[in-house]
C-alpha cells in the first residue's frame, strides 16, 4: 500500500510546477515576469507570504522546538505581528506607489547606485545561503520516505532533483506563478498538518494534555530565562522578532517581490497584515504538533533513543511509520510543496534590476529583461542546489540554523533603509560605510562573543563554543546590527551641514511594474 504514497508525491512533484506555470499564463514582459504587473489579489499574496517565509521549516523544525522543549517559540510571533506593522505603513507605500521593481530601488533613489548595489549583492547571498537551509530541510522527509524503501539516496540528489521542479514553474511563470503555487501549497501543508493532529488525537492515552501542562510544555511567555543567551526569553523573542520581521518583510527581496505584485498599496498592507495573524496560528499548530510527539514517543530522544540521524528527522519518521498509506503520501507532498516557495524570481529580479543594469549601463527592453530574469533564474538555482548540500551537518533544528544566517546581514539591511529615512544629511559614502562596518561587526559578534547559559559575559572565542559558552541569542542579532548602522552612519553624516538631495536610480524602473 506504500506505493500510493509514492504516487500521490509523483504526481505532485509534477503537477504542482504545470499548475502554476497554466494559471500564470504566458509571460509577455518584465514587468510581468517580475511583479505581475500588479494583478495578484492581496489573499493571495498573503498566502504566498507565509508560505515563503515559513515553509519547510515550520512544518518540520518547529515540531522539533516544541518536542525539545515548549511553546515558547510563539513569542517570536508576537513580535513578527509587531514589526508587519512598522512595514505596512513605513516602508511599503514608499515600494508600492513608488513604481519599484526591487526593494533596493528606494536606496538607489536615496543614496545612489553603490549602496543599491551593495544591498542588492547582500541580499542574494544572505538569500542564498538561507534558502539553502530551506532546501535542505525539505530533503529530510524524501530520504525517511526513500529508506524506509531501502533505498539510500544522498542528500545532494534529493536536492537537485527538488532544485529542477522549482525552477521549471519559476522560469516559465514568473512571479505570478510563484505567488499562486505559494498559496496552494501553504494550504495543502496545514491541511497535513490538521491531518496529523486528529491522528495523533486517537493515538494518544487519556490525560496526556494535562501531563504536557504540567510538565510545561505548554509554556508560552518566558520571563526568567536569560535575555541575552536565551532566544525564547520574552524580551529576545518580541523585540528581536519585530525588528527580524521589519528586516525580512521591508529590506528582504523574497517577501517584498510577493507584496509589490499586489493591486496598490492598499492591497499589499492587508497582505502583510493579514499574514502576521496566519503565521501565529500555523506556528501554534505545529508547535502544538510537536507536543503531542512528546506524549506519542513518551519524551524519548530523538538520536539517541529512536535511532534517527538528527532531531529533525522525528514528524517525518512519525508519517512515515505511524499514518495510513494514502494520507501520509498527501501529508509528505504538503511538506515537499513547501519547498517550492521558490526565491529564484526574487533573486534573478534583484541580480538584473540591482546590479546587471547597472553593469552594463542602459536600460533594457522588456524583451531583454525577460531573457535575462529566466538565464538568472537557472544561474540561482544551480547555486542554491551546491549551497543546500552544505548544511548537512547541523546540530541544532534547522529553522534556528537559517535564523541565524540572516543575523549576519539583515541589521545592516534595514538599517540602511532606516538611515535614508531618519538621517536626513547621511551621504552614500556614509551608508555604505555604515553597511560595511556592520557586517563586520555581526560577524564578530556571531562568531567571537560568548556567554554563559545564565547569560554572563564570557570574552572573545573564535573556537567552537564548549558546552559551559553559547553565542549571543540569534534574535538580538538584527536589532544589534540596526543599531550599528545607524550609530556609525549618523555620526559619518554629521561632517556635512546640510541635508542630502535625493538622487535617482542610473536606470529607471521596469515599465509597468506597480
């Protein structure tokens, strides 16, 4: 009966890229393979803004969390709820009304071509390497499903296979196609993942809601842990995860392309809004999912007790060895669906708009701009294929995993846009300074700051962190750098005694794009 879960993930891996490239259509420009020509419906961009943002990782990682420990996680919801706020109504209308294609069009119109650039290049490979972790997860449930088959595949060829369906409906639909097969994909998983829990629901003895109460897994707000080594402490949690979300949802290309596709700016603040509230419940169903494992498996470790490779292996070994054929099949194409959030279309859109236009010096026709969107889009998925295979060896879940990569450059991200907005004398040279320096500086903090487990300063340590050292909280790491840039950029702009002029972008937007 094993074999119509195998078919229900063929047919899906197949038809899920042909469904997006027939409602796509055909791509006729630019403008249309890179914003859609404003013609998504904000439902539906909300939709694809979670599904981008969340993914594999929430359906296989955040079990995890809540399995290894509560639902503390959530609060990091709270504060992407918080910072959704600041984008819609801050940044978004200056994208919308703009007539941008790419995030880094509002920095090229502020500062100039050379911090558009450096924000461009920034973001494809903090993209890169996140999306890599992305892609890498979704691996994990494909090689528990192919060797409880007996087959043993390696991680790499799962992933360039999943790197072939993402591309074939990205590089013949454009974003249109991306949003839509977002959407559905997004409900297909949370339909897996209700599947699971009425499953579980008979699976599980009597009681065991109040034993995980009063074992404390259903802990929400945490007030005593540490703020600075903690990334669950209420304080690390909200305010690290409102400014992470000003970051991902304002200075990110991946979920800023998503929101620019919508009708007007009215359309894309209720897309961003509207997501905030759906990714606070899909975190709490799978988070509530995770603790109802803990009672499944009775606490057991994952690696040590049942026998599995990493900790994040454990839904998926649950699917596979405890659903009914047939379900578990539709439950696995779900968690694969995820992977084809494809970012390519951000990645190329940023590469020609950001940096290939600048390089060559023109503009370029429509017809130009929708060749080289598709030659990019197969450059970026090769790419994210080689870099997927690099995470192979993590320890920890891997949503953290992928957090932390953005700490490195998101701070300085969004601290440029802020400096363009509130430093009204900041110079180009002042922000590109400012960028610089922070990168540096987060990488420092990553890599060489640590701390007790009760938080207490320990020194600079390059070397691998020892059980009694841990690093500083992922989610202090965009605030951190927030600060950075904006402290080095405002204090470089006061050597000038007025306000800067605004300048403009060497080459105009996409014509068309909304």
């Amino acid at each position: 009966m094993r074999a119509l879960d195998l078919a229900i993930i063929a047919v899906f891996l197949v038809g899920m890229p042909l469904l997006g490239i027939w409602i796509s259509g055909r791509q006729r420009s630019g403008a249309d393979y890179f914003v859609g020509e404003g013609k998504i419906s904000w439902w539906v961009a909300c939709l694809s803004v979670v599904s981008a943002e969340t993914s594999t990782l929430t359906v296989l990682s955040v079990p995890t969390v809540a399995y290894l420990g509560a639902f503390t996680y959530l609060q990091l919801a709270i504060g992407y709820v918080l910072g959704r706020i600041f984008v819609s109504f801050v940044l978004l209308p200056r994208y919308v009304a703009g007539q941008m294609t790419t995030a880094y069009n509002f920095l090229g119109k502020r500062f100039g071509a050379g911090l558009q650039g450096t924000a461009s290049v920034t973001f494809l490979f903090t993209r890169l390497l996140a999306d890599g972790v992305r892609l890498f997860a979704t691996a994990i449930p494909v090689k528990v499903v192919l060797a409880a088959y007996g087959f043993e595949v390696s991680y790499f060829a799962i992933v360039a296979a999943l790197g072939v369906a993402m591309v074939v409906y990205t590089f013949f639909g454009g974003v249109r196609a991306v949003i839509w097969v977002d959407a559905i994909q997004m409900l297909w998983y949370v339909l897996g993942g209700l599947a699971v829990v009425l499953v579980l629901m008979g699976k599980l003895p009597d009681g065991w809601f109040a034993a995980a109460f009063d074992a404390g897994k259903l802990q929400v707000l945490d007030f005593a842990a540490n703020p600075l080594s903690n990334q669950y402490s209420f304080v690390t949690a909200v305010v690290g995860g409102a400014v992470l979300s000003m970051a991902s949802h304002g200075a990110d290309q991946l979920i800023v392309q998503r929101l620019m596709a919508c009708n007007d700016v009215r359309a894309s603040q209720k897309a961003l809004l509207a997501s905030g509230v759906v990714v606070f419940l899909q975190f709490a169903l799978f988070l509530f999912i995770g603790t109802m494992l803990w009672s499944f498996y009775k606490g057991l470790d994952p690696v040590g007790d049942l026998g599995l490779s990493t900790n994040d292996e454990l839904f998926a070994h649950f699917i596979v060895t405890e659903l009914p054929s047939g379900l578990s099949g539709f439950v696995i194409a779900g968690i694969l669906a995820a992977a084809l959030s494809s970012s390519l279309g951000a990645l190329a859109s940023s590469t020609v708009s950001d940096v290939y236009q600048k390089v060559v010096r023109r503009p370029l026709s429509d017809a130009e701009l929708l060749k080289q969107g598709r030659v990019w889009t197969i450059v970026w998925a090769g790419a994210l294929i080689g870099f997927a295979s690099l995470f192979e060896s993590t320890k920890n879940p891997v949503v953290e995993t992928a957090l932390a990569i953005t700490g490195y450059t998101y701070g300085a991200l969004l601290g440029a846009f802020l400096l363009g907005l509130w430093v009204r004398k900041a110079r180009q040279v002042d922000a590109i300074i400012s960028f610089l320096v922070t990168v540096a500086v987060m990488a420092f903090v990553i890599l060489g700051l640590k701390f007790t487990k009760d938080g207490s300063f320990t020194g600079v340590d390059f070397a691998k962190a020892t059980k009694e050292s841990v690093a500083l909280a992922f989610p202090w790491y965009t605030p951190l750098g927030v600060l950075v840039t904006l402290v080095v950029g405002g204090l470089l702009a006061l050597r000038h005694r007025t306000p800067a002029e605004p300048t403009s972008a060497d080459t105009p937007p996409v014509p068309g794009a909304a």
